[in-house]
C-alpha cells in the first residue's frame, strides 16, 4: 500500500493505520488470501511502515520491458507534477549488472511535465546482447530510473532479467530451452511466526529448501507473498506463481451447491 499524503505543513502530525477485515468484497473464505485457517485476516499489519518525502517532480509507477532479442529495454514511466504549472525536466536511465556498480548503457530523455500525472514510454538501446534469465542462470540486470528538474532529482531502482517464454506444441520453453515445472505448493502456512518472512534472507532460506529437494517454482494458492518473496527468487532462480485471489462461484457468489461438503 502506498498512499500520497499531500503537501502537509510543518508541525506534528497524526497517521492513523486502520485494518478493516470484514469480508467487504465476495471472496469467500476458502481461498488463502481471506481465511482464518492461515494468517490472512489475524489483524495488525507486517513489513516496513515509512514516510518518505517527495519532489515536486516524484517518480510513480515504473514498468519494465526487456528485450534480449532486440538487445533493449522499454519502459513505462509515470511521473506526478505537483508545482501546479508544466515545465522541462529529464529522466536518465541507466543499465548496469546487479552487484556492480560500471553503466553498461544510458541515456538522457528531455521532455516537457503538464501538472499532474505524466505518462512517459521511454526506450533504451544496449548495444551488446544481454546474459539472460533462468533457473540454472539467474543473470540479473538493474535499471535506474532518475527524474531531473533543475537541481532536484529522485531515482528508482529496478532489478530484472532478460528472459523470453514460448511453447512447442505441449512443450514451455524458457530461452528457448524445454523447462519441466517441479514445484511446491504455499497456502500461507507459517504457524512459527504467524505470517509469512517479511525480509528477503527469510525467503531465501524458504527457497533454498525447495532447491534442496530439485524444486524449480512455487504457487502461492490463492494469496500473493511480499515483494521480497519475488526478490529473493530473481536471485535465486525460481518461477513463481502469485494468485492474487481465488473465486470460484460457490466461493464468491450465491452457492447452487448448500452440500457442496458433501460426498
């Protein structure tokens, strides 16, 4: 969750965190994301809580498209102008392998911000082909992403790899390469601490044991794990399968089958 306060004056201030767990959408109660079998809707919250102050040219969403074949990288870029008046900026993007710090490419986007919401989709050509992405080599690339106005500047960083998924006949191909899926299911258990890892070294440790026993995925049944699940996995090599939500019609909606119980 991420939630724009606005321009706040200075002083002290209240934030006041409510969780509301009634059922307010038609989910029903056997899919993972809403049960009291698991720890969906024990209340309280989990993870990192924090404010951050933005710049008046604030980076939003950031999408990512990679392109081995093409040797390029295009993304999607929103930006927030909050100056109430439109005036030019840059947004650089910057390529580099994860865990050093040398560019391999970049490129400078001079552009013109109207007040509000700006929707930019940006291109950048690598000039060399790039190590791709797989469970036997997880090759992974980070994108820096760093709106400019004047003396001001805000960056985003997003890690990824370059993979391509395709099919022969009955066959996934991942990088060209026939890939057997041997997975795990993760239905939310986690009973130890009450809900599942919240850092990345605890799914680390959850994945290393999938690995151990020649697993390459996991499904999330019916639930999405925290976003250092995904992390740990980019560097781990594993594919994941998030169900943001399970709804069936006897599980969302009137039910034909009252003895759906029933044998």
């Amino acid at each position: 969750h991420v939630h724009a306060l606005g321009k706040l004056t200075p002083g002290r201030h209240t934030l006041t965190l409510r969780i509301d767990n009634r059922m307010i959408h038609p989910l029903g109660d056997r899919g993972h994301c809403y049960t009291d079998f698991t720890q969906t809707i024990w209340n309280g919250a989990m993870g990192k809580i924090e404010l951050r102050a933005r710049e008046a040219l604030s980076l939003g969403l950031v999408r990512v498209f990679p392109d081995a074949g093409q040797g390029k990288v295009e993304t999607e870029v929103t930006l927030d102008n909050t100056t109430g008046a439109a005036f030019s900026g840059a947004v650089q993007l910057h390529l580099r392998r994860s865990g050093e710090t040398s560019w391999l490419a970049g490129k400078s986007f001079q552009r013109e911000f109207a007040p509000g919401t700006n929707t930019l989709r940006l291109g950048l050509d690598l000039g060399f082909t790039p190590k791709t992405w797989d469970e036997f080599s997880p090759h992974l690339y980070t994108l820096e992403v760093r709106a400019v106005s004047g003396k001001e500047s805000e960056v985003s960083t997003h890690t990824f790899g370059f993979r391509t998924l395709t099919r022969e006949g009955n066959r996934l191909l991942v990088n060209g390469r026939p890939t057997f899926l041997r997975g795990n299911l993760d239905c939310a258990q986690y009973p130890r601490t009450g809900h599942p890892p919240m850092e990345v070294a605890g799914w680390r440790e959850v994945f290393r044991i999938h690995q151990q026993y020649g697993l390459n995925h996991v499904r999330f049944h019916s639930w999405c794990p925290p976003e250092a699940a995904f992390i740990a996995a980019d560097e781990m090599g594993l594919y994941l399968l998030a169900e943001v939500l399970w709804i069936d019609g006897w599980m969302g909606g009137p039910n034909p089958r009252q003895d759906m119980d029933t044998p």
